[in-house]
C-alpha cells in the first residue's frame, strides 16, 4: 500500500520545469491547438462551400449552364478531395452530381481519387436497386473515356468488397462491353470474392486472364488461393500456382498453405511444409507453430501435438497463455492428465505463468467428472491447487465444490474443510449454495465434526443459512444419532424466520422413530401439518422405514394399508388427516424400506408376497428390494429361495452388485458350502463385479473357522493385490484365525503388520490378541498389548462401545462375550482384559504381576461387586501359595466395599491359616463363619480342621484321604493299610450342641485325638 501512495503521488505532483522547458511546452501546445484549429476551420469551410455550390446548382436549375458554370470558378482555386465527396454525398440528385463530377475532373490541379469515385458510385448506386443506368456510364465516357474505366473498376471492386460476387461479375462483363480492361487490383479483388464464394473454377479463369495481361497476384490474395487450394487438398496445385506467379515463398506464404493443410487434416503433409520451409531458408514463425497446434488440436491429434510444442519451444517460439489453456483443456479431455500438468509446467518455462483458466481448467477436468479420479491423478490436482494457492488464484464455485468432493472422497477431510478458507484469502467470495455442497460433502462421509465447524464459520462470515443447509445439517446429524443438535438447529431455522420444507420435517421425524421415541415424532408431525406442510410419499416412507428401524413392524404395515386404501386401519390415522391420494401412492423406495424391515424380522414370506403385489401393481422392483429379499432368505437360511430371487433379479436386467454377493457368499459359509462360496468370488470377478472389503473379510472369516488359515491369508493378500485395503475387521478376523489354530507368532506378526500399514487396531482386536496370547502362555506380550492399549484412546461410553464393533459379524462378537461385557459394564471396555490377564498370571503362578494388575484394576471406574470373582480367584492363589496375610489384605477390600464373600474364600482363607500353623486366627475366622453359614458348610469347615490334626497327629499313616458326602452330612478321614479310621457324623454339632459351641466341641475332639 505505500509503495502504491508513493507511485500516486509521483503522478499527481507537479514536477519542476526549466525555463526552456516550459516555453517549449507552450510553444508545442499553441502549434498543437493551430493545427487543430486549422483543421476544423478547413472542415468547416469545405462544408460551407458544399452547400453553397448544392444551393446554387438548385436554384439555378439551367442544367449546369452558364450561371451555374460561372458561379463554380470562385471555386476551382478551393476545389480538392473532401470538398467533391460533400457536395456528392449531400446533392442527393444523380443528374447533378454527374455533372459536378465530370466538371471537377476537367478543372487544373484536381484529379479524382478513390474517395471521390466511392462518393460517386454512392450517389449512383442510389438509383434503381443499385444498377447505374448505361446514360450515366456514356456521359461520363463523352467527358472523359479514362475516367469511366477507373469508376467501373472501382465499382468492380466496390461490389467485391461488399460480397456481391455475381453483380461484380456483370460489371466486369460491362467494362469489357464499354472497351476497358480490369485492373490488376481489380483482378485481384475479383479472385478474392470468387475463393471466398468457393467458385474455385471461375477464380482460376480470372487468373488465366490476368497472366494472359501479364498481370501478378499480390501477395495477399496468392495466400488466399494456395490456403484454398491446400485446403481442399491440391498442394500440387498450389505450389504449380506460386511457380507460375515467380514468387520466392516466404514465412507467410508458407503458414497460409499449412493452415490449409491443417484444416484438411492433411497433417503429415502440413509438418513435410514445415521442413521445405526450413530447406527454403524460411523459418517458422510462431504463427506458424500456433496454426499447426491447433489444427492438431481440434482434430485431436494429441500426439503430434507433443511434437509440434517441443518443436516449438526449442526453436524459440512460445504459444499464448491462451493456446497453453487449450492445450492443457485437450489433454485433459483425453484424461492424460500427467501431461497437462506438464503444460501448466511448461508454461512458467516460456514466461506465461498459469492463469485462472489454465488451472480451473486442469482441477475441473480431474474433479468435475462423477467418479472420483484415481489417487495419483487427484494428487496432480492437488499440487495445482497449492501452485495456485501460493499464487493467489482462486478456484470457480463448481470446482470449489467438486475438489472438495474428491477430497472428501478419499478421505482427505482436512484439506477439503479449509478448501473455502484458502480460497476466500485469494478472493473467492463464497455463497451458501457452496458451502452447502461441502457440507454435504462431510456429513456424507460421517464428519459431521467438520461440517458442523464449516457451518460455523460460514454464520461467522456473514453467509446466512437458508433452508437447504439446515436441512442438509438436521439430515445428517439425525443419520448419525445426533437427534439433540438437529433438533436445536430445527428450533433455531424456526426462530430465524427460516420456514422448514417436508425435507426438514421428514428427516427429524424419521429420526425420531428410528430411535424409538414416537411422541417426539408426532409433535413434529403436528406441527408440520399446522404450518401448512403437507406430507408426501417421501415423509410416508420415511414413517414406514423408521418404525420398521424401531422394530414395530406391525406399525409400518399400518401404514402402507392405509397408503393403499384401507380405511379399517384406524390407529394411524394422525399420518393422513390432510393428504391427497397422490401423496399417499407407495412407490419403489417405499416397499423397499418395508421388504427390508420385514426381512430384518425373518418375516421372509410377508416380504416375497410384498415383492409380488407391488410387481402386480406395476411397481417394478430394483435393485435394493432384491438385495432386501435375497439378504432375508440368506440370514434365514433358506439359500434355495434365495438363489430363486437371485435368478429373477439377473432375468430383469439388474445385474448383481457386492451386496448381493455378500449376503450369499455370508449364508455359503455358514452353511460351511467352502467350494459354493469360492465359486461365487470367481463368479464376480468374471463380471467385473470386484469384492469390497466386506465380502473379503467375510471370506477370511470363514475360511479361518473352519481351520482354513493358510487359504485365509492368500485371499487376504490378493485383495490387496487387487486394490482392495484390509480393514480394521479383516485383520482382526484373520488375527483370531491364526490364534484359533495356535500360530500366536503369526498372529503377532500381522498385529505388527497392520499397524506398519497405518490400519489402526481396535478394542476387539486387542481383545482377540491377549486372548490367544494368554492362552499361549504369552503372558508378557499380552501384558504390553494392555499397556499399549491403556496408552490409545479408546471409548468410554457405551455408544461408542457400539461404533467399535461396527462390522463385525454377530457370531463373532458373541464368540468373544462382548454382549454381556456391554449389558453387564456399560462401559470401560479395559474391565474383561484385566479379567483375563489376572487370571492368566495367577494360573502362571506369577502372583506379583496378577497383584500388580489387580491394584491397576481396582482402579478403574465401574470395577464393581460384579468383579469380585477376581478377588476369589486371587485369595485361592494366594492362601495356597503361603502369603494368607496378602490373601486377607484382600478380603478386607471385599468387606469394606460392603460385599459379602463367597463361602470359597472361607475355605481358602482357612487352608491358609491352617497351612502355616496359624490355629487360632483359623478357630477365630471359623467361629465367626458360625454365624453365618448352615451347618453343612461349618461341618465342612471342620473338617478342614480335622483333615489338618490328621497331618500332625497320625505321621505313620502313609496314605489318607478326607471323604465329605454332603448328601448324608457325613465328614470322616479313612486310613488305608490297616491304619486307623476316624469318622465325625454332622449330627455330633447339629443335635447336641448349638453353633456357638462348635469352636469348644471342636477343642474337645482335639483332645480325644491326642
């Protein structure tokens, strides 16, 4: 900006002059206003003098007699060019101003030129359509016979100038007539309209005709003939022409012969031109390049295009940014896209940088198609959009809006969100339309996190919401589960004066249904119908799928009788108090969200009579109501019907797609048909129906149940050989393949592998990997696998829970009890793998890490009374293990978190004490289980104690055992060998003595042993 001010003011100061300076200044501007004046004056004059003479002509009226005559010598002295042409264009009277020009061409000095004779033949063409009547061409001849042959071949060629081809012809005839003979200007404007008229023969007997009078060509009108010539492909005649008219070609002559050539698609003979002009010593100019690019180009010889342009360059001669845009445009259209970037490159090489059209032109042709281009094109378009980026260029509004589409479509959500931003620092101003597209854009791929941000900012720039981009954001968000916001924004276009479409209500109330809360819903269907909204077949199909997706299929079948006319169908009758029986004609979409929902609830029958009564009323089914059928059949294992469905399809021209193959190749493998499957994989290969993701890991997963993990790993690598990236459930099931057949290693391995490929793990596949690797033994890995997983996030709330297991089958995550992970924890997937490593440590034996996980795991949330199976198992593994004062620091977590411990732990518990001679703090922990178990447990509890006196009091018995039969309540220790038995029947502390007394009684029994 201040360099700008400065430039400013350098213009707008005065600036010191010499005195010299300023004399010369006024001097040049006093001659400058003279001659002006001068010229004016002379005009006016001239004008003057013009009517004077027309005035006296016409008062006169002797016929140009002596009056007139001697009134026209005060003008002989004044007579010149532009004062014959005003009186001639201003008489408006042929008679007299014949006479005025046959007496001007009589007077000294004066001589007429081609204004004058133009001015005549104006007057005279005046006269009847344009034909000069032969009286007026014999005055002129009587006064002077060569200036009637200069008029008639100025005519000639006046008629030629004008594209009257067949009235110069009989000019031409009547010069002849009169004795003259044409001009070679005249010949050579005759040539001229007769090529441009395509008479081609008469154009050759004119020229006969004038070499005949040893006339030449200019040279204008010989490139006309031999561009003529080559054009309708007589190069030989034009190069035979060019040698009779003993012309040296030049540059100009040369490129006219190549246009035509180009223009004949004559292209080899057009670049042999080429080289006998540099055999000539003629070199090529840049317009000559430019003609032979573009005749090239718009016959799309692309090719020869290369060749022309390296030709070019090398040689000095650079196209024009414009001819650089076309070329790019070309190559584009012919999706050689690597090359237009090349021009774009190219053309900073010749001094043209890339404009607004060359890159609109490259980024539109890659991005504006419907498909999105392949990840190395759109890489290409990526790097222009950063050139023009950086060169402050902006990109149109459809390209703003398609190169974010591609962005979004592979997955490049960052750059397509800041694509609007970038764009407006180089001043592309947004509108809502746009900003809408992009949004979509996001939303469509679940970036809902974007798009609203994008929302934000778009109220922020000042750009104002209308109704499609709310209904855009409600659309979207309720998609994703997020009915609060969508309805904010509901509330919010309503208090913005913004009146919501059958769209906006229809995408709110379809989500409301979806989850399950049909009040909501039916307040926004009232408030619909009271804003004077009226549902249509679109809404009535939403009602339909939601209840379906909410699981009250009875609900939606309602509603489609009553959209087909039966009015004893009365507890829906809210949905069609105001709406015509046009609005309420079921068509495709509508039976297809029904046939899909019955099928959903195995009602596979129901759906296949929907499919005959709406082909019955001439609904055609497409596509999705057969996938529908057929994915309903497959889940309800009838593959027979199916398969009939199938062939249906295939009969009414719909070709299968992957969904189609998924649900029976999914069916195949459970019905454990490996060979059928294989061959319907085959199948869609054969019809150029690639697999996706879906169908392969669908594949993986069932080869590896059924041992198959060698066969699952080779498709697994050719899918990406074909292109086809292994995703977060492929890699999984594959991982819990490899683990099920004990090749923990190759388990890992692939682990490692998917992380290296940038395909993040889950909880699941954390969850399958410690699994198998705690049933290898590989309890240490397992335990880096949790401490890696505690270090990503991971979910804590059920519902992303939910979108975790996303694309698993149902039997696998039944497989792993994650159902029950979820009802019972609702949440801290972490809780079920501490379970299992503290297990598996314990059965190890590695106590020390089973406590330390355990200290971890009492940590976490929600580590509920549900858990304190983990606290028995450890107090068993403890107490056996001699560290009972470790195993009772665990008992009393039980109590103070207000649980009451499993009779186990009693038992464990006292094993314990016992082991390590502890008698009293085991009678102390006894007589307080007196309290509180029934007498079989503390018979049991006793006989622990006997089992323990047993040990120290009958050394010699080589072999015992403690028999408890708790069906007879009966307890006793039996030596073998002849050694000596000792039996306590339950009834010595159940019949004699009450529970406070078994501690003493116990004592007692104690002592008889001894």
């Amino acid at each position: 900006m201040i360099g700008n001010n400065q430039d400013l003011k350098k213009v707008v100061e005065p600036q010191s002059f010499s005195a010299q300076d300023f004399k010369a200044f006024l001097r040049d501007t006093i001659s400058d206003s003279d001659s002006d004046a001068n010229a004016n004056s002379n005009s006016n004059s001239n004008s003057a003098a013009a009517f004077s003479i027309i005035n006296a002509l016409r008062t006169y009226n002797d016929g140009f007699g002596d009056k007139s005559q001697k009134f026209l010598r005060q003008f002989r002295e004044k007579l010149d060019q532009n004062l014959v042409v005003d009186v001639l264009t201003n008489v408006q009277n042929v008679e007299l101003g014949v006479k005025f020009f046959m007496w001007a061409g009589r007077q000294i000095r004066y001589t007429h030129t081609l204004a004058v004779y133009n001015a005549l033949l104006d007057l005279l063409g005046c006269y009847k359509n344009g034909i000069i009547e032969d009286h007026f061409l014999h005055q002129i001849k009587n006064d002077d016979t060569q200036v009637l042959g200069r008029l008639l071949n100025v005519l000639i060629r006046k008629c030629c100038h004008n594209g009257m081809w067949n009235l110069a012809l009989e000019e031409l005839g009547r010069l002849k007539d009169f004795g003259y003979k044409p001009s070679r200007v005249t010949y050579n404007a005759l040539i001229r309209v007769f090529l441009e008229a395509g008479r081609l023969d008469t154009a050759f007997l004119l020229h006969r005709e004038m070499l005949h009078l040893g006339f030449k060509m200019d040279m204008h009108i010989l490139g006309c003939f031999v561009h003529f010539l080559c054009k309708l492909g007589n190069w030989r005649e034009a190069l035979n022409m060019i040698e009779k008219e003993e012309v040296q070609p030049d540059t100009s002559l040369y490129t006219r012969m190549i246009t035509g050539l180009c223009e004949a698609s004559m292209f080899e003979e057009a670049m042999e031109f080429l080289n006998r002009m540099r055999l000539n010593s003629c070199v090529p100019n840049v317009v000559t390049y430019k003609i032979l690019l573009c005749g090239c180009l718009n016959k799309a010889k692309l090719g020869r295009c290369k060749r022309i342009l390296s030709m070019m360059i090398a040689e000095g001669c650079y196209p024009n940014p414009k001819i650089f845009s076309s070329l790019v445009h070309a190559y584009c259209k012919s999706q050689d896209y690597s090359y237009a970037y090349k021009l774009l490159k190219k053309m900073v090489d010749c001094g043209c940088k890339p404009g607004y059209v060359a890159y609109n032109i490259f980024i539109g042709s890659i991005c504006g198609n419907e498909d999105l281009p392949s990840l190395d094109v759109l890489e290409l378009a990526e790097k222009a959009y950063s050139e023009m980026l950086h060169a402050g260029i902006a990109l149109n509004k459809v390209n703003v809006s398609n190169f974010t589409r591609c962005l979004c479509g592979v997955g490049k959500y960052e750059k397509a969100y800041n694509v609007i931003r970038e764009m407006m620092s180089n001043g592309f101003i947004p509108e809502a339309s746009t900003y809408n597209k992009v949004i979509g854009f996001l939303c469509d791929v679940s970036k809902v996190d974007k798009a609203l941000s994008l929302f934000q900012e778009m109220k922020k720039n000042g750009i104002v919401p209308n109704v499609y981009t709310y209904s855009i954001m409600i659309d979207r968000f309720c998609k994703a589960g997020l009915i609060q916001q969508a309805r904010c924004w509901f509330d919010e276009m309503i208090r913005d004066g913004c009146t919501p479409t059958v769209v906006t209500y229809t995408a709110i109330i379809h989500a409301y249904l979806k989850a399950r809360r049909i009040t909501h819903a039916n307040e926004i269907f009232e408030m619909m119908l009271s804003q004077g909204c009226a549902p249509n077949v679109v809404t009535f199909t939403a009602l339909i799928d939601g209840y379906c997706k909410a699981g009250d299929i009875e609900r939606a079948c309602a509603i489609y009788e009553k959209m087909k006319g039966n009015k004893n169908v009365h507890d829906i009758d809210i949905y069609f108090r105001t709406c015509d029986d046009s609005s309420k004609e079921p068509n495709v979409v509508t039976y297809g969200g029904l046939v899909d929902g019955l099928c959903k609830v195995h009602k596979v029958r129901e759906a296949r009579n929907l499919v005959d009564a709406m082909t019955a009323e001439g609904c055609e089914p497409n596509h999705i109501v057969y996938d529908a059928l057929i994915d309903g059949f497959c889940k309800v294992g009838k593959l027979d019907e199916a398969q009939e469905v199938f062939a249906k399809m295939s009969e009414r021209g719909y070709s299968p797609n992957v969904y189609t193959y998924s649900s029976l190749i999914d069916r195949l493998f459970k019905d454990k048909r490996l060979d059928l499957a294989l061959k319907v994989l085959a199948k869609m290969l054969e019809y150029s129906c690639p697999p996706n993701v879906i169908i392969y890991t669908e594949m993986i997963d069932g080869l590896s149940k059924v041992g198959k993990t060698g066969e699952a790993y080779k498709l697994m690598l050719m899918m990406e050989e074909k292109g086809c990236k292994p995703n977060v459930v492929t890699y999984t099931a594959m991982i819990d393949g490899f683990g099920k057949a004990g090749k923990v290693d190759k388990s890992l391995e692939l682990f490692h592998e998917m992380v290296d490929k940038g395909c993040a793990p889950n909880y699941i596949t954390y969850r399958v990997l410690i699994n198998h690797c705690c049933d290898g033994g590989r309890l240490d890995e397992a335990y880096q696998l949790l401490e890696e997983m505690k270090q990503t996030y991971w979910p804590t709330h059920l519902a992303n829970y939910h979108k975790v297991m996303e694309g698993f089958s149902k039997e696998f995550i039944l497989s792993l009890e994650l159902v029950d992970e979820m009802g019972n924890n609702n949440s801290v997937p972490l809780i079920p793998i501490y379970k299992v490593l503290i297990d598996s440590f314990q059965r190890a034996g590695r106590l020390e890490m089973a406590l330390k996980l355990h200290k971890e795991f009492s940590s976490l949330p929600l580590s509920s009374s549900a858990d304190k199976r983990v606290y028995t198992s450890l107090i068993g593994s403890l107490s056996a293990s001699n560290r009972v004062d470790k195993a009772f620091e665990l008992y009393s977590d039980i109590i103070r978190k207000g649980e009451v411990p499993e009779f186990g732990v009693f038992v464990d518990l006292t094993k314990g004490l016992l082991k390590v001679n502890r008698w009293e703090d085991a009678l102390l922990l006894s007589e307080s289980l007196c309290y509180m178990a029934d007498e079989e447990k503390v018979c049991f509890i006793m006989a622990l104690f006997i089992e323990s006196f047993a040990f120290l009091f009958l050394p010699y018995c080589c072999s015992w055992q403690l028999i408890t039969s708790r069906e007879n309540g009966h307890s006793s220790l039996e030596g073998f060998e002849g050694h000596t038995h000792i039996s306590v029947d339950a009834s010595t502390f159940s019949d004699d003595c009450s529970q406070e007394r078994c501690p003493i009684l116990l004592m007692d029994l104690m002592m008889n042993m001894k």
